[in-house]
C-alpha cells in the first residue's frame, strides 16, 4: 500500500521529468559548400585555437531530414533554387547564387581588449558586474495565494496559503505556509523550506523540509515535490513527504485561472491528500485522507491585490472520515469564503 | 464666478507647465520651431553632460528620472563628419553610470559600455569621451548602466554630413520615442519575472469570446494547450507606460511647428526601453530617407514600424494650413505616443483611435506553412487560424510534399534537432521548427491595414555599400526565450552563464542569420559596426545597426568585422537584455600589424 500511494505520488514527477532530459549538443556552425575561402588563410596562432572539425560533424545533423531552410525558399525565393538538393548550403537567401565560404570560426580569444586602456582590476570587476546585470539577476517574490475568512455553519475560520522565494532563474529558496485558525486557537499551521530548481521550461523540483507547527503532536517532514504550469496553464503543485516518525503522505493541489474579463478571474483549485499509514494520535487514516474543492472569483484591482469570494468544501475520507466521526466532528464541509490574494 | 479650487488647480498646471519646460532641452519642448542647422544646442569639440537625478513630469503627473544637463530625455548633441569631440560626463548620481553612443563608429574603448569597453564611471566621478566623427545621420545615446535607461537617461544625435546633404529639406524636428513608467524598473522586472503577463491587460477573456471581440474558447484553448498566450505582443505595456514623444506625454502633446509647403525631415528615433511602435500622420504619407543614420533610396509609405533602438529620417510635406496628428501606436495597441505638426503653436487635429490588439499566428512561432503548396487535414491556410491543428505532436512523417519526403522531420514545438547548438534548459520553451525569412513582413499588427507600411526589404542603400566581398563563413545564432519564466537569451545560454565571447577575425565578413525561436520579437544591436542586411540589389544593400528579427523569423546579414576590440551585442528590449540576452563579440587581432 504504502509503495503504491509513493509511486501514485511520485507519478508527477515522473512526468514532468521529461523536461530535464536535455540534450547538449556542442556549439555548431553550418558551414556552407566547399567554395575556397576567398581571403586571407588564418595565420598560424588562429589555426592553434580553430575548433576542432569533429565539433562540425554533420552526423547530428540528419541530411535525410528535410531542411527548413531550403524549404522556406520555396516561400521567398521561388524558382531560383533546386528544391531536390537538399544541402544545408542553400541557405534561403535572395542571394543564394554566391557561396559563401565555410572557413571555420576563429578561437575565441583569451584576453579583454579593455585592459589596454583601463586597469584590468577594475575592469574584473566591472565584468563581474556585467554578468550579475544580463542574466544573473536575484529576485523575490512573496505572495499569499489565499487569506480569507471561512464562513461554516458553526464557526468562522481563517484560511491562509502564502508562498515566497528568492534567487535566480534556476536555483530558489522557497518559502510555504498554509494554515487554518478557528476562533479560539490555530488548527493547524506548517511551514516548508525547500531548495527548487528549474528543471524544465514549466516545472521546478523542490526539496526540502516541512514542520507542523499545529496540531500537537508536532511534525517535521523531508519533502520532495514539484511546482509549474501543465499544459493549458493549470498550475500544480505536488509533494511528497516522510515524517520524522517515517510516516509517508503526499498532496497534490492544481488551480486555473478562468479569466472571465481582464480582471475577473473565476478560480477552481483542488486539493487531494494522500497518506501511506494510519496515524492514529494525529486522526489520520491510511489511503485518500481529505479532498479540498474551492472556487474562488477574484477582481486584480491590479495584478498584485485581488479580493475574492468564493465557496470551499472539504470531505474527509475513508478511515480518516471514520476518525472524525468517531471524534463528533463533521466529515464534511462547505463555506462561503471571502478574502484577498495579494502580491508584495 | 471662479471657485477657489479651479484657481488652485490652474496654479498647479501652470506650475507643472513651468516645471516641464525646465526639464525638457530647447529641441524637445512643446511648440518646438524646428531645428535650422544653426539653432544653439550641445555641439563643438567639447560637450559637457552631467548625469543627475530630477523628476519628469508627464501630462501632469510627475516622476522619478534621470537626466542629463538637468534635462529628459538628454540634450540633443550636434556633431559635423569630420570633427573631433570631447564629451566629459560626471555623474551626478548616487550610483554608477555610462553613456554609449549608439550607432556611432569609434574606437572599442569609448563605446561607453561597462564590464566590455570601459569600467564605468562611478559614482561622482567623471570620464571624458574622445573620438573622431567619422559619419553622418541621425543616432542617440542613453546609459548602458543597469537599468537607467528606462528612466529617461537617453537623447538624440544628430551628424551633419561634411559635404553635401542628398536629402533635402527646409525644417527638420528631432522626434524620441520612448516610454516611461512611474514604476521603479527594478519593480517592473521584478513583476515580470514574478508573473507572466503581468502587464498584458489585453488577455483574450471568457466574456471576449462569448461577445464575439475575442476568438472562440476552442481557439483560445489551443493556445492554453501549449502555455502560450497569442496576446503577448508586449512584455510591458500601456497598463504602465506612457508614451512619449520628445519627454511629452499624449496630453501634454507636443507640437512641432512647420509652413505649410515646407519639406519637414523628421528625425525619429525609438528610445524605449520595450516598445516597438507603429508611427503614422493620418494625412501626410512619409518619405523614408534614412535607416539608422544611413541613407537609403526614398521610399513613399503611410506608416512604419520602428523597433527599439532603431532610427529614420522621413521627409513630409504639409501643403495644408492645417494641424496633423502624429501618432506613435504601440505595436501591442495598449497605447500611443501622440504629438502634433502644425502651422502653429496651440492647433491639434483628431487623435484617431486605438487599433485592435495584434494576435500571434502560427508564423510567430516559426511554424507557418502557407508558403508552401500543401495542407494537412484540418489545417487553416490563413495563418491566423489555428482550430483543427494539433499542436502538441505535429507528426508529419508519412507526408508527401510533391515529391519532398518529410521523413524525419520535426513540427514539435520544442526540438533540440531544430536548433543543435541551442543549449535546451529551462530557459528555452520552443525552438522554431520553422523559421522564414521576414524581412519582406510587415511587423506585427500592421499585417492587414489598408496603405503602404514600410518592410525592411524596401529598404536600399543610396551610397554603395564599403564592402561587397563574398562572406568567408556563415554563423548563425539563436535567440530563445522562456516567457513563462522571463528568460531570455542566444542559444539558450544567458549572458551571466555564457564563458566565451563570439569571434570574428578582422577584417573578415560573416553572413549572420539570427533565428528568433521565440514568439516576441527582438531588436538586436552590434556595437561599432554596421552590417548589411540580405536584401536589396548586392551592393545597395540596407545599413544597419539594429534589426528587428520578427518572431518565429529569421534575419540574415552580411558583416565585416572592421572595428577590433570588445564589443556588445544584445537584444535591445532592455529587460530582455537585463534577463540575458546580451553577449560579447571580440574582433582580433587589435593590432593592425598583426592582421
């Protein structure tokens, strides 16, 4: 059972990985025909750093393949090109009469023009610079997706979901929290620190620790998950944790944003959770523990502060609806929520 | 009876209108008399340029900026081919600055760019430029520092030709385009790398779809099924921009002023940080006389699309006593820069309306057929329409294209076997399967109106080009992106993670195509060099120093790699160039005699 639900829950995973198999060809040109190079023979230091030839092979490079190149000519060169030679040469240029020549590309060179003129210290330092300003880039971002108040039958709760991170494109501290207070007390609280890595265009993998702050017994958790956009913008956020006592659970949450006008934006979002054991003191069962449906329509009076209402239904399920019951509680829940997403 | 809080408010728009006049130099201000090659204005062999900040104010709001002689945009600079100038700039600032000099031919170490010419000029120090002016046109300069420019630290140059001027004209007026937010650019890049399409406020809606103004949802969910959004002309937009023309804000309206049957030179040049804009003057077709300071064969057309860093000269002839609106649409319609020509001071025309909001079709994404003969069931000829298509796995392997076998290839949104020297990572989301040549397009938006719009293959040299040797090798270089992730780059590598220049060897000529792999479209600048793009008749062929490479397109230049030292070269959208789309290209040897 338990492998079943880590394997369900890893499943995601699996799918979006993908995305990290990348290829990693070397750097290519696409030299021309065998047209003599019409000018000057490089000289002897430049032959030294000349690539070397097996970087241009043209074996990756399927000729059986149709080459998009000739064929656009069809589209801009009509009639001047032989469409049955199929060569990377014929670039689809309004000159293609003239062949250019596939003199290979010079060594990049190892020293900075600029250190001529200006300290090459300063000049380090500067490039330093220079780097950390074209792609290197540190940025945050601190959001709470959800802060609303639970209107239910009995009591009002207070719902939150919040997420921050830091860094660069690839590597991200992540903040999470999500929680739930009743009137009188907080019902539960957790927090995640995780690592993220970009490992796709769309996805990012996350790994890092949980701690329940709420309810007693308290919990720390090893999490490993997964966050980005599936195919059609749905948003998913997927992990996988172990407890410190080894009890294995996960969740998988998915929202999209249905954009009724520019800025009205009708959210359905659910949320399953899954556990592999039966945990008693914590009156969770073993297999689907709880789903969380929501709908949510919000006004972006900008980007960065929405207001919203809504509706909410929680169910517990299986052995862990047994818990409740047994406990006198309600297994299952519907509330009109009302609250904002905010963006700092 | 006047309230008191009318009086209040006219002392405010009087005071604001003086501020305003402060901020802004002689050329750019409101009921301007046009620029006589005589008029005073920032010229000789010394120019001193003193970078501080001061605040802009625009149609009556005002904002953070950065100026230079206490002016935004920047005092237009005045140079004759042939002299020699000195530009000392301090830096008033709290931070570091430079200047480059944008289209202008100089030696490597006065290119004015940190980290590759120069180290930068440092917080209350200054730096003195010295070059030879070696050509004539209309150019500019701005800061190359973080993100300044986006503040207004950018203004015109103008170059006088040392002999004769093949255009003639009786009055001309400097025209700068650009945007400005009230927000912090660091808090706009910040946003952008937060949220995709955070400032897109022109999204194709449920509502839209149903009222018949946006495609069907079936259309609209192709889009969603491969994450991208065909609403995304922009990356920021109208919803924080403002437009301006010469620091002017759409209200504030500035006015150049001409007599009616004058040949007016307007001198545009697009200073924006992001936006790609549309210019027309409903009533007075253009002249085109000059593409990025070099002169080209008139062409005659209603309206052109000026890409960011790029230049023209246009002649226009009002025969009429009449006001005529100046309009500079952004290419995503979320705004427009406006201005008026006039006889005289306090005149205007109608403003006409914003234009419906382009849509990306599949030939942005590199995967337009339609130049072909053929079709595959359910595929739409008009490349606008998508319904039918599969777009997930484009499987073309049992077609026959009369003859062509398309065994093995390729239609997949994101192929690395389409682009072999792309590095694929999570900072690339599609590789054009597909790329045209567009140079012969229309930019994007322009595609369907009714008159004349300017293509770069309209474009043709008036002087013959300097060299016209047969290019020695070819290079081609990728330009990827990830929009859901902000990130941009060549060859999928960002500029912070890239260990190696690219090489040119002096005095060589490269054929470079530059393939947009990416669905925006992205102005791409060489410094010290100009290149020529493949169109035209050989050796008439266009000049430039900035081209816009259409999305899912492709451009093809040829370059001669004359001017040795380090040079920048990048995507001139500023935060696609701040998010890594920037490299360094070295010319060797430095030395002539090492040649």
């Amino acid at each position: 059972m338990r492998w079943t639900l880590i394997i369900a829950a890893a499943t995601p995973l699996m799918l979006a990985s993908p995305a990290m198999a990348q290829t990693d060809p070397p750097a290519m040109q696409m030299p021309g025909p065998t047209s003599p190079p019409q000018t000057h023979a490089p000289n002897a230091a430049e032959d030294e750093g000349e690539p070397d030839h097996a970087q241009m092979d043209h074996g990756p490079m399927d000729h059986g393949a149709v080459d998009p190149d000739a064929m656009d000519a069809d589209a801009t060169d009509a009639g001047a090109m032989d469409h049955s030679q199929m060569d990377h040469s014929q670039m689809d240029h309004g000159a293609a009469a003239e062949a250019v020549g596939d003199e290979p590309a010079p060594a990049a060179p190892s020293d900075y023009a600029a250190e001529r003129f200006y300290s090459a210290e300063e000049m380090a330092a500067a490039r330093r610079q220079l780097r950390r300003e074209h792609g290197g880039a540190i940025v945050s971002n601190l959001m709470a997706d959800i802060a609303e108040f639970q209107l239910g039958d009995d009591e009002t709760r207070f719902h939150w979901e919040g997420e921050g991170w830091i860094g660069g494109d690839i590597n991200r501290f992540v903040l999470k929290t999500e929680g739930e207070a009743g009137e009188d007390d907080v019902e539960s609280a957790e927090v995640q620190a995780l690592y993220s890595r970009a490992i796709g265009p769309y996805f990012d993998l996350q790994a890092g620790v949980r701690y329940d702050i709420e309810p007693s017994p308290h919990r720390a958790y090893a999490v490993l998950g997964f966050e980005g956009v599936a195919p059609y913008w749905f948003e998913t956020t997927g992990a996988l944790f172990v407890s410190d006592q080894g009890e294995v659970s996960a969740r998988l949450e998915g929202s999209y944003d249905a954009r009724l006008t520019q800025r009205l934006i009708l959210q359905p979002r659910a949320e399953i959770n899954v556990s592999a054991d039966d945990v008693a003191e914590r009156a969770m069962g073993s297999g689907l523990t709880d789903v969380e449906l929501g709908l949510r329509l919000r006004y972006d009076i900008t980007r960065n502060v929405s207001p919203y209402i809504g509706v909410s239904y929680e169910t517990k399920l299986g052995d862990t609806a047994d818990y409740a019951r047994a406990a006198g509680e309600d297994e299952s829940d519907a509330r009109f929520v009302a609250g904002v997403r905010a963006r700092f | 009876m006047f309230s008191r809080r009318r009086l209040l408010h006219g002392a405010g728009a009087l005071s604001a209108g003086l501020v305003a006049a402060r901020a802004l130099p002689a050329w750019a201000q409101t009921h301007a008399h046009g620029l006589a090659p005589t008029l005073p204005t920032l010229r000789g062999e010394e120019i001193a340029l003193n970078v501080a900040r001061m605040h802009l104010n625009v149609d009556g709001r005002a904002g953070h900026a950065i100026g230079v002689n206490g002016t935004a945009p920047a005092p237009l600079i005045r140079l004759r081919e042939g002299q020699n100038v000195r530009l000392t700039v301090n830096n008033a600032l709290d931070e570091e600055t430079s200047i480059h000099w944008h289209g202008l031919i100089l030696p490597f170490q006065m290119d004015g760019v940190p980290g590759v010419s120069f180290p930068g000029i440092r917080a209350g120090e200054s730096f003195t430029y010295e070059f030879p002016v070696r050509q004539s046109g209309t150019y500019w300069y701005h800061s190359h520092s973080g993100l300044q420019e986006q503040e207004g630290h950018y203004g015109p140059i103008v170059i006088d030709p040392a002999g004769h001027d093949p255009i003639a004209y009786d009055r001309e007026h400097v025209i700068v385009l650009s945007d400005f937010s009230f927000l912090h650019p660091h808090t706009i890049f910040a946003r952008l790398k937060q949220e995709p399409g955070h400032f897109n406020m022109q999204r194709e809606t449920i509502l839209g779809a149903l009222s018949g103004r946006d495609p069907p949802l079936a259309d609209q969910m192709e889009w969603a099924a491969m994450r991208m959004d065909p609403t995304d002309i922009s990356d920021v937009t109208g919803s924080t921009y403002t437009f301006l023309i010469n620091g002017h804000g759409p209200a504030d309206n500035w006015t150049g002023l001409f007599q009616p049957g004058e040949r007016v030179r307007l001198r545009f040049i697009n200073a924006a940080a992001m936006t790609i804009f549309n210019v027309r003057i409903p009533g007075l077709p253009f002249t085109i006389v000059q593409a990025d300071g070099q002169n080209v064969k008139p062409v005659t057309v209603d309206e052109f699309q000026i890409s960011v860093a790029e230049t023209y000269d246009v002649i226009v002839e009002p025969r009429e006593d009449r006001a005529f609106t100046l309009v500079a649409e952004a290419v995503d319609r979320s705004g427009m820069g406006r201005a008026t020509l006039a006889p005289r001071a306090g005149m205007s025309a109608d403003v006409p309306p914003l234009r419906a909001r382009p849509r990306a079709t599949m030939r942005d994404m590199g995967m337009d057929m339609s130049g072909m003969t053929m079709a595959w069931p359910g595929a739409e000829q008009s490349s606008g329409d998508m319904a039918g298509m599969d777009h997930g796995n484009m499987d073309m392997g049992n077609m026959d294209m009369g003859g062509m076998d398309m065994g093995g290839m390729d239609m997949s949104m994101r192929n690395p076997e389409n682009a072999p020297q792309v590095t694929m990572g999570p900072g690339v989301q599609t590789i054009a399967p597909m790329p045209v040549d567009r140079m012969g397009e229309r930019g994007q938006g322009l595609e369907d109106v009714a008159h004349r719009v300017l293509v770069y293959t309209d474009l043709e040299a008036l002087e013959a080009n300097p060299d016209m040797r047969t290019p020695t090798r070819s290079l081609e270089l990728h330009l990827t992106g990830n929009m859901e992730r902000f990130m941009w780059s060549f060859d999928g590598e960002r500029f912070s993670e890239v260990t190696e220049p690219i090489p040119f060897r002096r005095d060589e000529r490269v054929r470079v195509t530059l393939v947009n792999d990416s669905m925006m479209a992205h102005p791409i600048h060489l410094h010290g060099h100009f290149f020529e793009l493949l169109t035209g008749p050989e050796g008439k062929r266009p000049r430039k120093h900035t081209v816009n490479v259409l999305p899912g397109g492709k451009v093809t230049f040829d370059l001669t790699a004359d001017a040795p030292g380090d040079w920048a070269f990048h995507c001139h959208m500023l935060y696609h160039m701040h998010a890594g789309m920037f490299r360094v290209v070295t010319v060797r040897p430095l030395d002539e005699t090492r040649a």
